[in-house]
C-alpha cells in the first residue's frame, strides 16, 4: 500500500489562479523520487499539499491510507517533512545546533534524545564541524543544508527537497545524492525537486515530469529523457551526454560506460 | 587595456583571523566572458564584490593590493559612479528585489528613477526589457508573487536597464528550469555581442564552456586555474581545485583513456559530434 497518495488532486490559490489540475501520484516507503518540470509547472504547489501547508481544492490526500482532509498541517508535517526552496524562510535561530534542534525541543523530547537526533542529521548533512556557527555566517549553497537537516533531525517519513542542488557545487551535490540514497534505504520517501538533469540521472529510479499543472509522465529517467515528444511538450531537454548519444544516432543512453560501449 | 585589473589582491573580512583572497593577481580585457568557477566558499562572491566595490565600502575588513576598473583606481570612483559602470546581479534573487515597488514594470524602472534617467527613455528600456526578458505576463505583477525563478529573471532585467558597462552576474541561473536558463544564456551573448565585458558566476559547466571565452578557477581563496576555456576546462586538473568539467569533456577523458586517441578534446555537444562522427580522432 502506498504510504502517501494525491488522487485528482487541484489547487486553486484564493486569487483564483489554478496552479495544479487533477494531479494523482503515489509513494510508497523507500522510494526515492525527482519532481522536474518547468518553473511554473505546479512542482513547489504539489508538494506544499502533500504535507499540508495547502489543502486541495479539488480531490484527496491520502496519509497511510487515511484521508488528511480533518488532520491538523501540524500532524501531517510530523510525517511529511518539507525543506523550503529558500532557506532563509525556514532560518531563524543564532546557532546551527539550535536551527537543527529547535522542532525536537518543541517537542519536548529528552536533551539527550535531542542531542543524539540532532547530531545524527548535522553528521548525515557535512554540518558537524559547523554546530555552534551562527547560520547566516554560512553561505546560501550551506544554509540550504541546515534546513534539510533540521527537518531530517524530526524523522519524518517523507522528506521533501525543493531544488536542493540549485546553487550548489560539485562536492554538495554529491553530499545531496548521498542524503537522498541513505534516507531511502532507511525505508524514508524521498521527493526532491530539481533543474539538474544530470543530477536525476545519477541518483534517481523514478522521476514525474509536471507541465502545464499536470502529470504528464511518472516513469524511469530513459524512458523519460528519451521521449523527445514529452521533452519537447514540457520544454526539458536531454542530459548532454543523451543529446550527444542523440546525435550520434544511438538511443536510450544514460550515461558515460554506456555511450563508450556503444561508441567504440 | 584591461578593464578589470586586480593586482596581489587580498582580503579579510572583518574579525576573521583568514584572507578569504589571497594575493589574487589577473586582468579581464573589454569584451571579453569570464566564467568565474570553484567550489562553494572559494571566493568567487568576494571577488565580484571587490570588483563592484562592496568590498570594502559596505563588507568593511581588510583589502591589500590595487584594483582598477577602466584604468582608474576603484577607490577614486563615487558611489553611484562605480554602480553605473559596474552592474552587479545578486546570488539570492530574493535579496535584489527592491521590496518598494509594487509591480514588475515599476521595479525594472526603479533603478533608472534613481540615477535620473528621462522619463521618456525609461519608459522606452522598461519596455525593450519586458522583450528581452519575456516578462510580458509577469509586468503586472507584484514582483514578491513571483516564483523564484521569475524573481531571478526580474532581478537580472533591472540591473541590465542600468545599462552598465561591466556586468557581473552572481549564479543568474540557480533557480532557473534548464529552459529559462538557456534564454538567460542568451541574454548573455547578446550582452557580449553589444561589447559588455561579463563575469558570470555559475555552477552549470555545460553552459559556461560553451558560452565563456575565458575561465578563472578559485581555489581556496587563490587562483587555481586561469586561461582561455578551451585550455582550462578540458584539464583534468579542474576536478582537483574543486571545479567541475563539462559532460563532454568527462566523456573524452574517459574514451581517451581507453583508446589513446589524442587531439583536441571538445567542450560541447556540437564540437564533440563533429569529432566523433568522423570516427574519434581528429
């Protein structure tokens, strides 16, 4: 059974604005899963209902197989943990350390099981030599890094990442793509939303592709980066390594070992 | 002449015991497109902020070493006289929006109101903006409704409408769809066509090799790598000071490795087919 379900879901904003048309998507517990779509194709709106920070207008969510309509934002945030695209929204206290155990504290857990939490998600982020750092003595890149860890350090069983890789450089992408893989195999979902074509290739099984407000593709990244049609209809493009194995004449390519052994 | 001169330039910002830059010495010529690389806390920020001289009037902290900017001291430029030569568009988009004005067309004049330009012309860029930017369906808007990457296009049209002659461009793209960000790149080269010189701060390799003609690599603060794209970032030697290498060039490396072919190795997509569908060798 899937633990998170939208089923024809729609959100109209209160000024009438229609920002996304009967979505349906399922997740099931260790899953990792990329969100990529055109800016304005209801990405950022789609998983804002998922933990309910908006409500649908249209349609139902389904939390462990119970429809969230009468749960509080608060119940379903436990469980469906979102990181905001702008860190700096999310910011607010003077030190790393308490950034990442404020929620914990609020729920008034014992200072060692705050203190074992919120080491453990500082460790999982690269942010354990930083801990007593005021957080605006960091870069945005690293900033980004402190609120996934201080939603991580709340254990939710969803983690939604909104364009974490923007900004970021060669070693933190890595550093996401190693959070992502290590939440999933602790039987967490995982749903990022991303630009980074490349990033989705290396680190992701399933992807949905969103336009126009809608799903159009919920599929594997070949499937996915190899239908010009649906690119085209969504205005995303191939990977370069696809575009050049595209030219060459060759189909269905991901990465570098395969084009060599096609190519040579 | 160069434009842009930085000579045993180094920094420390205030309280810090380190130099973020240390004795950082290059010269960018008129015309020219620097993409400025390297990890994350090098300091590519603090040298674009050298550059537009917040360093050190608003950052205060420590500069040694001499910068020019069209020949002329930096420190015997006024305020609103550096901002009219040097434009300057900010990593965060989010702190580049004015907050004062109330829809998009007012925002992208806001900047012009400030140094005086005629109502007449302001009108008249406000409106070659709107094209170039395709913010056709946002002029209206309030510019904090926008989503972030609108804000970001929103936040480069209303330093371009200044007009200036050096345009430093801070991760234009970070929050941009690979769509939006290609028009960016665009607007680029038409920048460069107009004679802009440009440095671009960007993390999306593909698109800086394919439209910088020169790269300066920052490793901990000092000059990693400089020269001219096609040398720079088809070295290997990129990956160890934290930079990163085009798709096509990791795939070169990787089938040179394997076949011993020598020559050149290409930076795009285009260069690269050209070489391949002549059977690999050059």
């Amino acid at each position: 059974m899937a633990y998170l379900e939208l089923k024809n879901v729609s959100y109209v904003y209160p000024n009438g604005y229609t920002a996304v048309e009967d979505v349906s998507m399922a997740f099931k517990e260790g899953e990792a899963v990329a969100i990529i779509g055109q800016n304005g194709a209801g990405k950022t709106t789609t998983v804002k209902l998922m933990n309910g920070l908006l409500r649908p207008s249209k349609g139902e969510i389904l939390l462990e197989g119970e429809s969230t309509e009468n749960k509080t934002t608060a119940s379903i945030a436990r469980k469906v943990g979102y990181v905001f695209q702008n860190p700096d929204d999310q910011i607010f206290q003077e030190s790393i350390y308490k950034e990442i155990a404020y929620g914990l504290v609020k729920q008034k857990m014992s200072h060692e099981e705050v203190k074992r939490r919120a080491l453990e998600a500082a460790r999982l982020c690269g942010l354990e030599e930083d801990l007593e750092e005021h957080p605006y003595n960091l870069p945005y890149s690293k900033r980004k890094f402190i609120t996934i860890a201080a939603i991580v350090a709340m254990d939710p069983k969803v983690v939604i990442l909104d364009e974490p890789t923007a900004g970021q450089d060669r070693a933190s992408i890595q550093l996401l793509g190693d959070i992502v893989h290590k939440l999933a195999e602790k039987n967490k979902i995982v749903i990022t939303i991303t630009h980074d074509m490349e990033f989705v290739v290396k680190y992701f099984k399933r992807v949905i592709v969103m336009a126009e407000k809608k799903v159009r593709r919920d599929g594997g990244p070949r499937e996915i980066f190899w239908d010009e049609e649906l690119l085209r209809f969504s205005s995303l493009k191939q990977p370069y390594l696809c575009q050049l194995a595209n030219l060459l004449g060759y189909r269905d390519i991901l990465t570098i070992d395969e084009l060599l052994e096609v190519d040579l | 002449m160069a434009v842009i001169s930085l000579k045993n330039v180094s920094y420390r910002y205030p309280l810090e015991e380190n130099q973020v830059i240390k004795n950082v010495s290059f010269e960018i010529e008129k015309g020219q497109v620097w993409g400025l690389i390297g990890a994350n806390e090098s300091g590519k920020t603090s040298i674009c902020n050298i550059i537009r001289g917040f360093i050190p009037e608003i950052y205060r902290g420590e500069l040694e070493g001499e910068v020019e900017i069209k020949g002329k001291k930096i420190e015997s430029y006024g305020d609103g006289e550096l901002a009219s030569v040097v434009g300057y568009s900010f990593q965060n988009p989010f702190t580049q929006i004015s907050g004062v004005k109330e829809t998009v067309y007012e925002e992208l004049a806001y900047g012009m109101e400030n140094i005086g330009v005629p109502r007449d012309e302001m009108i008249d860029r406000v409106e070659k903006l709107i094209q170039i930017f395709h913010l056709e369906k946002l002029k209206d808007k309030n510019p904090f409704q926008l989503s972030g990457g609108q804000k970001q296009r929103v936040a480069l049209a209303s330093m371009i409408a200044l007009d200036p002659e050096i345009v430093i461009l801070d991760e234009p793209t970070s929050q941009l769809d690979p769509q939006s960000t290609e028009e960016i790149f665009e607007i680029i080269q038409l920048l460069k066509e107009q004679g802009k010189t440009i440095i671009l701060v960007e993390h999306k390799i593909d698109l800086i090799a394919e439209y910088c003609d020169h790269i300066l690599l920052i490793s901990g603060g000092e000059i990693g790598m400089i020269g001219e794209t096609e040398e720079v970032l088809t070295d290997p030697k990129v990956l160890t000071y934290g930079g990163q290498l085009p798709q096509v060039v990791l795939y070169f490396l990787e089938r040179r490795k394997k076949t011993g072919e020598k020559g050149k190795i290409p930076l795009t997509v285009e260069q690269a087919y050209k070489i391949l569908k002549k059977g690999g060798r050059n």
